[in-house]
C-alpha cells in the first residue's frame, strides 16, 4: 500500500507544482517507487516541470474514463530510476473528475508504488477537495506572506473536514513547506519571518525552500530542481524529504548569507 | 398630536437577530404512501424527536422530470407524523403565494448541503422576521444529548464555524483569521484568537468571552459587537475577557 501524499496550498503560484516534482523526485533518489499525478486538469503543468511533456499521450481522465489503462498512461522519468508521472488532461476541465474514478485509479497506483505524490489544484472547489480527499499526508505550501498563510489556513480546515480521514474520524498528517523564503527580506521586516508563518498554522514545518534562480531556471529546463545538487533549493528540498522519511536534519537557509571574500571576488554560480 | 405621544412612549418590541439550528427533511423523491410509512417508522423509532420538531423542506433533490407533489397534501402528511414544517428551503418551483398561504416561509436554496458537519451545524440563518416565534422553544429537543459544553482541542481554520447550541464552547487552540466561532453560552479560546467569536448568540447577555491574545476581527456578545478597529486599543494581543455592561462591550485585562 502506497502512501498518498497530497502537494496543496489553496492559493495558487506559491510552488505547489515545483514543490511536486522535487518531492517526487527526491523520493525517488532516496529509493522509494514514486509516482506523480497531476490533479490540475485544464492547466496542466506539472509535465512541463518534469520536462515530459511531449511524451504526453494518455492522461488522468482518460483512464478515470476508462479509455486508456494506467500503464499506457503512466510516463516513466528518464532521469531517475523509479519515477512515474500521470499527467493531467489539457482540454478537458476539472468536472472530468469524479470520485469512484479517482478512487479506482489512486487504488490501482496503490499497489504499484511506494508513494503517491498528488499535485493539487490552487483552490478549494473540487478540483483541490478530490486531490485531497483520499490523502494520507498533507504537505501545505506556504509562501511567506499573509494571504497566502490565510489561504494555507482555509485548506488544512478543509483537510480537516473534507478528506477520507476526517470523514474517518482519523487526522491527515499535515506538513508546512515554506517555499520562496528570504531572509534578506524578513530581516528588512518585508517578509513574515518562519516562526510567524508557524505560530499561525501551527504544524510541524517540514523544510523551508529559499527563493532562489534556480528554481526558475529548473522549472524552464523541465528538470526539476532537486537535481541540481548544487543550488541552495535543491538543498533545501533533499533535506525536507530526509525530515519526511524520518530523518533528524537542521534547517538551512533562514539566515542572510554572508559573501565571503572568495566568492566576492571571484563571484559564484547560482 | 396623538402619534407624535406614541412616539416618545417605550417601544414595544425590538428586532433581534437569532440563530437557531433547524432540521431539513430533504425529499429524495415522493410518493405519498411510502413517504408517511417511512416517516411514522422514524417516529416510532424516535419519538421525542418527532414532537413537533420544526423542519424545513428541501425540495431541491426531488426528480426534475417527475411532477411536484402537490403542497397540501405532502404538509398533511409530515402533520400526521408529528413534524411541523415552517418553511421551504430553496423553492423555485411552488408559487410563493400558495406557500404564503399555506403559513410556510420560503428560505433561501440551500448551496452549502455539502459541507461538513460543523459548518453545516450553523447554516440555517432563518429570518428573524419570518421565523415562528415557537421555534426557538422546541428546537431544544433535537440537541438535548451529552454535555452541552464542547471542548476543542485543534485550531480552528479560515473559513470554519463552529457553533454550540446552549452551551460553551471552548478552544484549547487558536482561531485563525477568518474562521467563526459562536455559542449560547461563553466562549473560551486558550490560544490566539483572530478570527470572529460571538458569545450569547441566542440572547444571553451575561455571556462572556475569555482569549489569551485578543486579535479578533469581531467579538460578540448577544449581538452587540466590537469590530477590530475598536479592539486594537491596550488590549491588543493581551488576555482579556469581555462582557456586555448594559449595551456597551467591555473588554477587561485577566
């Protein structure tokens, strides 16, 4: 039986689709048989960011009608061993969706992988309650602003309320990913700083993504950035999945950098 | 002359606003036979329930291509089993005139069925003028199980409300900004409390409300209420509890 991760926020264009891919494909690295399903159908992007997209021929809705099989559907990662991506559908829109086929599909999947990564849509309608409703674990992304803190609010009460665990009387595992965090900014005062954003939603925090080129670049690549070791995010995103597989790591990343004379001189690579 | 004397006499009457909990029979279908066997099955089974219980009618998920039961009739049958029905919940398809004159009031449709329980507990919002003054008595059947206190011990998120019928309620967590908390009784929240908390909803205004860190967006207490504006004052962030001193709301530092 597989785990099944949902990759939610309610506000959209904070990181849920790059959040998606990294943990997917961290998870992978780290071993375990992942698969990532785009629940955003209509605005399918997660196979942009996995650089799949053009390998794109059967979708989510397409087995949800029963018109392809999962294996037709599934799209294996060429880059990481264990990786899978169910894309989303492009021309159709989220009231191709329905319970007994997400059902079916996740059931299916369940069987097949260690973990289940769904990418939600930004919202609360049903696009965003299907992709929720049959999690295990939650992992809210958190931008460090107030909306979107607000937002992240409403939909771990809508986690709390709507999923198959509530209606269980069991709890969802909630996470808070910070995503887009600078510590430049919070210093300034612009930012809300980590232990706000905490003291507010108060669940355990999972990792904290700093705000980084490399995550724009990846993105536009198509390589999602966990594979690119080097950068500050890809750091920060392998060390969340080691907290989430259990491990002990300390948090990177919440103070300004320091240039030091090396690389003031010589400059650095981001 | 004799007008302007009456004027300055006491009033009357005043207009509260009131929240009652009300039960919707939703009609999945009609066929007049079954539907009062299956309704005196129920009341056998519950028979205090069924004491004049006040209920609205949901007419919403009956058929479409089949025709309406005819309204008199269907209110015979809920009478003979003891149900009173006082109003239809999003009726489009019966004239208002014949409902007006059947005595039941037409609510408003009934978009929010799917929610969960605890926020489905305070959609009912009746009118306050078109509401029967016996409801507010009797709906104190339905809820007469347990405790009446309810203790929550998770936050409460953006966009839940949570409501106690004739007790207290009591948050061992925070309320978040945007989320609603309200009961009969007091309200005690023993973490921040940002969102909006209405204590006494039902009339009582020796309730009062209790919070570690006051950053609410509203409080309340039998109606009378201070927004944030007026509640950024020194006791801001601060434990305070609030209560109603005549028609003013105070707010004093625990």
């Amino acid at each position: 039986m597989a785990e099944i991760i949902v990759v939610t926020s309610g506000k959209g264009g904070v990181g849920k689709t790059t959040s998606s891919a990294a943990i997917g494909t961290g998870l992978a690295l780290r071993g375990h048989k992942t698969v990532l399903v785009d629940f955003d159908v209509g605005l399918r992007n997660l196979d942009l960011i996995m650089g799949c997209e053009r390998r794109v021929v059967f979708d989510l809705v397409n087995v949800i009608n029963n018109e392809a099989t999962l294996n037709q559907a599934l799209i294996r990662d060429k880059r990481t061993e264990g990786l899978y991506i169910l894309p989303a559908s492009q021309t159709r829109d989220k009231d191709a969706l329905n319970h007994e086929g997400v059902e079916r599909v996740l059931n299916e999947l369940s069987e097949m992988f260690d973990y289940i990564v769904c990418d939600s849509p930004a919202g609360i309608e049903k696009g965003a309650q299907l992709a929720l409703y049959f999690a295990d674990t939650a992992i809210v992304v958190t931008n460090p602003e107030v909306s979107s803190v607000r937002d992240s609010d409403r939909i771990l009460g809508v986690l709390q309320s709507k999923s198959r665990k509530a209606e269980n009387g069991e709890q969802v595992k909630e996470h808070l990913l910070l995503t887009r965090y600078n510590p430049a900014r919070v210093q300034a005062g612009e930012m809300l700083s980590v232990e706000d954003v905490q003291e507010i939603l108060a669940i355990p925090l999972l990792g904290v993504v700093p705000e980084s080129e490399a995550v724009l670049k990846a993105s536009n690549q198509g390589q999602p950035v966990v594979l690119d070791s080097e950068s500050d995010a890809g750091q920060a995103y392998m060390d969340a999945i080691g907290r989430f597989l259990g491990e002990e790591r300390e948090h990177r990343f919440l103070e300004v950098q320091r240039k030091g004379l090396f690389s003031r001189v010589f400059g650095r690579k981001g | 002359m004799n007008s302007e004397t009456r004027i300055s006499e006491a009033p009357l009457f005043q207009f509260k606003n009131s929240r009652v909990s009300l039960n919707e029979l939703v009609l999945l279908d009609y066929d007049e036979s079954r539907l009062k066997a299956e309704l005196e099955r129920h009341a056998a089974r519950l028979p205090s329930l069924f004491r004049q219980m006040p209920v609205l009618l949901n007419l919403e998920r009956l058929p479409a291509d089949k025709p309406l039961p005819p309204l008199d009739e269907l209110l015979a049958v809920c009478r003979d089993s003891e149900l009173n029905p006082i109003g239809i919940r999003g009726n489009s398809r019966y004239d208002e005139a014949l409902c007006q004159s059947l005595g039941l009031s037409c609510f408003g449709a009934g978009a929010r069925t799917e929610r969960s329980r605890d926020e489905t507990a305070t959609e009912v919002k009746p009118d306050p003028v078109a509401e029967p003054p016996e409801v507010a008595a009797s709906t104190e059947v339905v809820e007469e199980r347990g405790s009446k206190t309810r203790i929550l011990t998770t936050p409460v998120r953006s966009g839940q409300q949570v409501y106690v019928q004739g007790g207290d309620l009591i948050v061992l967590s925070s309320v978040g900004a945007g989320a609603e908390v309200m009961a009969d009784g007091n309200i005690h929240v023993y973490g921040p409390l940002r969102g909006r908390a209405m204590a006494g909803v039902s009339g009582d205004s020796g309730a009062r409300i209790f919070c570690q860190s006051l950053e609410a967006e509203l409080i309340s207490i039998a109606g009378y209420f201070k927004a944030c504006e007026d509640l950024q004052s020194e006791h801001w962030k601060k434990p305070v509890q609030a209560f109603l001193s005549g028609t003013r709301l105070d707010t004093v530092l625990l």
